[in-house]
C-alpha cells in the first residue's frame, strides 16, 4: 500500500498504466521503462521485420507487414510483385492503426488502392498486414488467444508463460473474406471490445462455452480430435520467446536511459498480454503484444435498461487471478529476503538443528574501515516463521496461525519458466542484442536513448571499421543520411540523434560493405564478432597502458 505521504520505499511498485517514476530507488516496478512504446503497432513491425530479414524461417510466426505512410509505395510494388507471380494469389490485408486497441479503426481490404488515404493515414500512421484468411474455427467462429506472459527480468533474460489463458470468440459464423463481408466486424474481428455490443454474445458461467472460454478448454476439445496439442505448445512457447528476443535490444536502450547502471534504481517486471491466431493447420500466429492486458475479472450486466451491475467473470477469474498471485510469489522480495536469513545464519549453526521462535532478533555487526574507526550496524529481523535449518522443509512449514502464508498451501504455479530453461535453442536468435549492446557502449551520457555524431565516430574509429574505401568523411555521411531518414519518420522528437533501429540499419549497412559475398545474417554476425574482438583488444591494451 503506497498511503498519500508516505516517505519509506516499498518492496513492490504496481503502476496501472506504465513505467513513470523516476524517484524510486530500491524494490521492484511492475513496469518496464519504454515498454508501451516497444510494443507499439509500427515498433514491434519493424523489430519483426528486423528479426525476418536475419532470420526469415524463425520468424514466420509474424504476417508479412509494411508501415504506411511510408512505406506505401513498396506494399503496392510487392503486392503487384507477388500477385504476377502467382496469378491465384487472392490477399486480404487487415489495416491498424498505430498505437489504437480495442479493434479500434481497423479495417479490411482487398487491395492496396483500398486504403483510406484521407487526411488520418498522414497524421495517423499504420500497419498493413497480411490478413490470415484461414484460421481455427471452433463451432464455426473464428477466436484468438491471449496469453499472459511474465518478463520477469531483462538482464539475465527470465520468461514465465502461464499454463492457461483466454479464447475470445467472433460472434457471427466465419466465412472467408470477400468484398461482401469483409465489413462486418462481429466475423473477422475477436476483440471481445467489438463482441460485448453483438446480440449474440454469450456470458458463460461454465469456461468451456460461450463467447470467452479458457484457452485449456479449446485444447481439451483439439486433443479429443486428435490434435497434437504438445506440438502446439511448444509452437506457442517458440513464438513467446522469439518475440521477447525482438523486443530486447530496444528494452535494453530504455532500460540503461531510465536506471542507468550503477546508480540505485529499482529492478523491472512486467505482466505482457500476446494475442496469437491459431491457422487451420494449427500454427500459432503473432498478432500483437500488450503492454497493460486488462486484469478485469468481473464484467458488466444491464440489469435493466441503462442500469449496469458489475458482475464476477468466472472464466477471466480463472485465468487471472493465478496470473497476479503466481507473479507476486514469483517476485516476493520477502522470499529473497527468507534465502538471505537463511545464508546469514548458517555458519554459526553447528549441528544446524536450531529452531527460532516467531519474535524479533536483532543482529548487530561491527566493523573497522581504513581509519581505524568503528562502524556499526545493526539488523533488526522479525521472525514469523520458523526456521528449521539444515532441513529442506525450513521455510515451507509455518506454524499455525502465521501471517505468512506456507508456499505449499498455495496452488502449483501457474506460471512456467521458458527462459533460461529453453536459452541454448534461442540464444543464437539474439544478435540484433549484441548489435544494441554496441550502440549502448558508445551512447555516452547516460540518460540518452539517440546517439550523437561523436558517439557514431568513436564506434566506427574504436572498432577501426574505416580505411580507404570507406573515410570518416564517409561514416559521416552514412550517419547524416540514415539519421535523417528516421528523424524524418517522426517516432520521437524529443532527442536528436541516432536511435537504435537506425543504427542497427547503419550496421546492417557496414556488414553488407565489408562482407559482401555472405548471406546477410553471416555478414552481420561476423561484423559483431570483429567488433567485439576489436574492442576486448583496446580494453586490454588500456589496462596494460594502465597498469604501466
Ligand atoms: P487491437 O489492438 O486494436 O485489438 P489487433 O492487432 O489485436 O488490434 O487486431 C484486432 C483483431 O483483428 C484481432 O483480435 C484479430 O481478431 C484480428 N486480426 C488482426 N490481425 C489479423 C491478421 N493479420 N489476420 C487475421 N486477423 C487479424
């Protein structure tokens, strides 16, 4: 509880909307600096699409995408190229706003002269996509998944999906899209926003019926068709995994320009909502991530005419609740801090059959610094537990009546660990990290998310990538050139300078020059190995340089 005026820091800081406080100092926030934005439409496009052109078969799971305004000229190029390719090629695409939810001024279209190009596409960027006009149908409706993921920390990367999520169902029979019905909302889109409003949405009391079921109850109902439904899973967690690998190169920018290394700051959590499409074949498709998934376990009745009532949602309660409880068991500093009491007791234990009583103890250490004085300290812990050390069971078993709430009295978790547990399938998947831990290094005053002139120049002369085909002259111009370019794409006017997808396209750029012959992920990663290594040289001979 975070009471008005209150002056002590706390253990957990749970934000309803984002990452906005910069004067905490110690504990854990709910939020990720610079997440909102991450996941935004046209962002989390182009991380995609980053992540496509390295690793084209990886990263199938996310419907081919362009960027309008602009990138207008090349979804109608492709489209046309595509279409004389394969005369029977008949697409749909789906149009989203940027930054809208909630289904909100979606639409579809059957060509790319479709688009509305009003006033609102220039001063509200979008994404076109692909639109997937086969998907799973259950009892002829056409339903997406959510579910909730934890990212429970950036560095080292630690991913906990839950076991269990939601179906949110259309509201009118799915038929393939035609020009007839590609307006009709309650069909193609499963937003349960949309849904509420048709006639024929079903409340459900049970969570395998009606218009929102539990996703375990859809797999249920696909295992009893003979499904494999293992598979399908491990599709989802690939899916969950490789997304997250996307979206931390850019974390990690917000993350160092908002905590920066070494000063006090918190440490970061947060509950993400996926929203994924199953395909008739099974696959899982990536719609979109949500920063802020609504936790709402209750919705609205009209009890009569203009009269509302909140009424509980057993199918969201299911789901959710485990999520919430799961992340605070997993986050619980009192659990940290339960092990470090442990640690600290130890050694002074000798048969390790000491058993504390509930109570307070108080520990006081003394210490003399390099002046000789004494410092001391003191430690007051309060015990409501107790602690049978040298056993296993220590601090699963409280005694009745305690505050705390035994670990084994709570329900299994609900949340499933897939990273690290899954990291050497994945870890080559993370290049474009190493590329942004390169621009981080030479961003230079902390705080800063865009990289200036100087900081690109120290980069290309620390890692010795100019000669005489390529002058500083030159790298100056690439900088001017690819700056511009995203500057002028409007994303963040706030600070000057290169962002970082703007210098991962610069380092895409020095690859392509200097290994020309080699597939573009080969050119890349050799790239980061030689500056890599190029810059270990330069600590090691400053050390040496150093010690002399
Ligand atoms: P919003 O954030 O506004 O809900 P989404 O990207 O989730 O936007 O899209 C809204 C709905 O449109 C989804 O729930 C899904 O039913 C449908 N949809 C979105 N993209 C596609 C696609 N590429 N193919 C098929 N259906 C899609």
């Amino acid at each position: 509880q975070f009471p008005f005026g209150r002056r002590l820091p706390c253990d957990i800081y749970w934000h309803g909307v984002s990452f906005h406080d910069n004067n905490i100092f110690s504990g854990q926030v709910n939020k990720f600096p610079g997440m909102m934005e991450t996941v935004r439409k046209i962002t989390l496009s182009r991380a995609m699409r980053t992540m496509q052109d390295l690793f084209p078969l990886e990263y199938n799971f996310y419907p081919r995408s362009w960027i309008l305004p602009e990138e207008l000229p090349l979804f109608v190029a492709e489209v046309r190229m595509l279409k004389d390719r394969n005369p029977s090629w008949k697409p749909t695409f789906i149009v989203k706003p940027d930054g809208g939810c909630q289904g909100d001024g979606i639409y579809l279209i059957k060509d790319p002269s479709d688009i509305r190009l009003t006033g609102s596409i220039q001063s509200r960027p979008a994404v076109v996509q692909e639109y997937i006009c086969k998907p799973l149908l259950v009892d002829k409706l056409k339903f997406d998944i959510r579910l909730y993921v934890l990212l429970k920390s950036l560095e080292p990367l630690e991913i906990y999906i839950a076991k269990d999520g939601l179906s949110r169902f259309c509201t009118e029979p799915y038929q393939e899209p035609t020009l007839k019905n590609l307006h009709q909302v309650f069909m193609h889109l499963t937003n349960y926003s949309l849904n509420i409003h048709s006639g024929n949405f079903i409340h459900s009391a049970s969570v395998n019926t009606g218009s929102k079921r539990t996703f375990s109850s859809i797999l249920c109902r696909l295992s009893s068709r003979g499904a494999d439904v293992k598979k399908l899973w491990s599709d989802i967690i690939s899916l969950v995994i490789k997304t997250i690998i996307a979206l931390t190169p850019e974390l990690k920018v917000y993350y160092q320009s908002d905590i920066p290394a070494g000063k006090p700051g918190p440490t970061c959590f947060q509950i993400l909502g996926f929203d994924i499409l199953l395909m008739k074949n099974l696959k899982p498709i990536l719609l979109e991530v949500n920063a802020n998934p609504s936790m709402r376990i209750e919705h609205e009745q009209e009890l009569s005419p203009g009269v509302f009532e909140n009424v509980p949602s057993p199918v969201d309660e299911e789901v959710k609740v485990a999520v919430i409880r799961d992340t605070l068991r997993l986050v619980d500093p009192q659990k940290k801090k339960r092990r470090d009491t442990q640690c600290l007791l130890y050694p002074g234990v000798a048969d390790g059959k000491l058993q504390l009583k509930p109570g307070k103890i108080q520990v006081q250490c003394g210490m003399k610094d390099k002046q000789h004085k004494h410092h001391s300290l003191k430690l007051s812990l309060k015990l409501k537990f107790y602690l049978k050390l040298g056993s296993c069971q220590s601090l699963e078993q409280a005694p009745e009546g305690s505050e705390e709430l035994p670990e084994a009295a709570l329900p299994s978790l609900c949340l499933k660990q897939v990273f690290p547990k899954y990291a050497k399938q994945f870890s080559y998947l993370r290049l474009v990290d190493r590329v942004a831990a390169l621009f981080i290094r030479f961003l230079g005053v902390k705080g800063t998310t865009k990289l200036g002139p100087t900081g690109f120049r120290t980069f290309i002369r620390n890692c010795k990538l100019s000669n005489s085909n390529f002058s500083m002259a030159a790298v100056d111009i690439l900088y001017i050139d690819i700056t511009r370019r995203w500057n002028s794409m409007g994303i963040d006017h706030k600070e000057s300078g290169m962002c970082l997808q703007a210098f991962v396209e610069a380092f895409f750029c020095l690859a392509q020059k200097k290994y020309k012959s080699l597939p573009l992920h080969d050119q890349v990663a050799s790239l980061i190995e030689l500056c890599e290594c190029r810059l270990a040289a330069l600590r090691g001979k400053r050390l040496v340089w150093g010690c002399g």
